[in-house]
C-alpha cells in the first residue's frame, strides 16, 4: 500500500505542473481527492494493512494528502492572480479621474428662513408650540374679538369645510389654543400654515407661512415697551444690524393699542426707491397689546394678565430678505431657483 500511495502521489504532482489548465486541476482533484477518489479508496482499505503498520500507513495517507492538497491550492490561486491581472489589464481603470457628483438635497429657501427666524425668538427666552391648520370659528375668528359680521371675516376670504371648520386663515389661532390650556407667564411662537382664498401671484398665495408670536404675563410685567424691544431686537437679528424700525399706529380687532412694523428699505436703506415708494420704509408685521376680550374668551382677567401679540408672513420675509421679486417662484419647485440659498440662515446674520 506504501508503493501505490507513492505512485498516487507521484502521478497527482507530475500532472500538477505549473502550466495545468483550470480544467485539468479539477480533474486531479476530482480523480484523488473526491468520494470515489484514489486517495479515498485507499483509506477506505486501511483495515487490510496489518495493525503494526497502521499508524505509519495512516501517517503518509496524511501527508500525502496535504501535499496534493497544498499543491492544488497553490495552483488555484495563481490562477486567480493571473485572472485579475488580465481583467485589470483590459479594464484599465484611471482612478484619477473625477468621480460622478452626487447632488446634494438642501432645504427649501421658506424652511431656512422660518427656521432662522424661530431661532432668533427662542433666543430671547420663546418657545415654539405647533397648532392645528383645520380650526373651528371660535378658535380663528370670535375668540380673537371678531364679531360675527366683523368685515376682516369677508376680508380675509376664508376656505370652509364642511362641519363648521375652516382652514385657519392666521395662525393667531395657536394663541387662543395655548392661553386656553395655560396660564401666564407665557413667552410662545406658533409658526405653520394659513389659507386664504387668493390665486397665486408676484405678492400673494392662496397658502403661506406665518409665525404668530406672544407673551403674556401679570399686569404691568409686560407692556408696549417690551413688544417693542422684541421686534425691534427681532428685525435687527433678522435683517442686520443697521437696520432701523419704527412703530406706526393701526388696527387689529385682537390688539389694542395696535401697530405695525416697518423697517428701513433694504434696498435704498433708507433714501427712497421704486420698491418702497419712496417712503423709505418697508412695513414686516402687524402687533399689538392683546385685546381684553382675547383674554377674557380664553379665561384670564385682564386686570390681572396683560401681554402682546404680533404675526408676520414668511414669504414676506423671505422676499425681503433674498431679495426675491415674485412669491411663485417659492412654489414652482424650480430646483435652479431653490439651489441658489444654501444654509445662510442659523446665525449667519447676527
Ligand atoms: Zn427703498
């Protein structure tokens, strides 16, 4: 049996030159090694070797085995490197060559700028709270000091649903929600999304963004000076340093007194253009003193509470602010247009 393993071993290695094909590897391995193989056999036949020689037979069944084994690994993997060498030759792959740009996603111009303008109210001690779109009349309308044939209801054209709901047309709606379901001090912006029913053109869209703020504290703790010192603080994170502000008298049905305010033209700062109508001025939200009867719909007496409120438009400040001419382009979904603003809001313009 020692004199036919030689011979095995003897034929597998003379067959496995260096120059063996992949076929002819496999059929060695195949012939000696498979089930049925040379090799197998002849250990299948160890119990006709005499017992004393067992362990020297079983011992070069062994090596044998390695040998050939080895050998057949050895070939394999010479192939393979031959394999990739010859692939890597045709290929010839230029890793100096630019890679494919991956477009980056950004987010819409409108986000950066509610996100730069919530971050500069909680910077001054706000929280933001978000309300709901689909309101009822009480919540939009009468708890905010609008009587049923108040003329902002016709004014503000509003979208009904069915059920008596409607689709807020403020977002002041999120000051009644909050002041109902708390009490004072309260220091809270809602921003989200009103609906109007205006058609889509340079200035207006049927849906916008607003940011509604207020605060609210015991009487005498909050009064028309600190509304000023928020918006005045507001407009210059906002819009820059030098930017200049001033309060003008109006009318809310939910402020009393009630003002707007306007800013310094971004674009004359100042001295008069086509834009601002010479004024100078530039008006970016309307504020007030929260009106009694706001106060007394959610449940506070206004002898003892007192506070301010103010809304203003995104898009509004948006377009100041880019220097955007027309709110379509905010809605197109033009990815030439939206790519044009990356992150320049957090923080970049205080
Ligand atoms: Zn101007």
């Amino acid at each position: 049996m020692r004199e036919q393993l030689e011979a095995l071993r003897a034929a597998a290695l003379a067959e496995l030159g260096d120059r063996a094909s992949a076929e002819q590897i496999e059929a060695v391995r195949v012939r000696v090694l498979g089930r049925g193989g040379e090799l197998t056999e002849v250990m299948r036949r160890m119990r006709e070797v005499p017992a004393a020689e067992r362990p020297a037979i079983g011992q070069l069944v062994n090596q044998v085995k390695r040998e050939i084994e080895s050998r057949l690994e050895a070939l394999q993997e010479r192939q393979r490197a031959a394999a990739l060498a010859r692939s890597l030759g045709e290929a010839r792959l230029d890793v100096t060559l630019p890679g494919a740009r991956i477009p980056r996603g950004r987010l819409h111009p409108l986000t950066l700028v509610m996100e730069q303008m919530l971050d500069i109210f909680a910077s001054m001690g706000f929280e933001v709270a978000a309300t709901q779109d689909v309101e009822d009349d009480f919540h939009n309308f009468e708890a905010l000091n609008f009587p049923p044939d108040h003329p902002a209801r016709e004014m503000q054209d509003t979208f009904f649903l069915p059920g008596g709901m409607l689709l807020r047309t403020h977002t002041s709606n999120g000051q009644i929600r909050v002041m109902q379901h708390r009490k004072p001090p309260l220091a809270v912006v809602c921003p989200g999304n009103c609906y109007r029913r205006d058609e889509l053109s340079v200035r207006a869209s049927p849906m916008f963004g607003q940011i509604e703020g207020f605060m609210v504290d015991r009487a005498g703790r909050v009064t028309m000076a600190h509304l000023k010192g928020v918006l005045s603080e507001f407009a210059r994170a906002f819009y820059g340093p030098q930017t200049a502000v001033r309060f003008r008298a109006s009318f809310f049905p939910f402020t009393e007194p009630s003002a707007e305010l306007d800013i310094s033209c971004l674009l004359c700062a100042g001295a008069g253009c086509r834009v601002c109508k010479q004024s100078g001025w530039t008006e970016i939200l309307g504020s007030g003193m929260i009106h009694p009867n706001v106060l007394r719909k959610v449940g506070y007496d206004p002898a003892e509470y007192q506070g301010f409120a103010f809304g203003m438009g995104v898009e509004r400040q948006a377009l100041l602010k880019l220097g955007v001419d027309d709110m379509r382009l905010f809605f197109e979904n033009d990815l030439r247009f939206l790519g044009q603003f990356p992150s320049f809001a957090a923080r970049s313009a205080s």
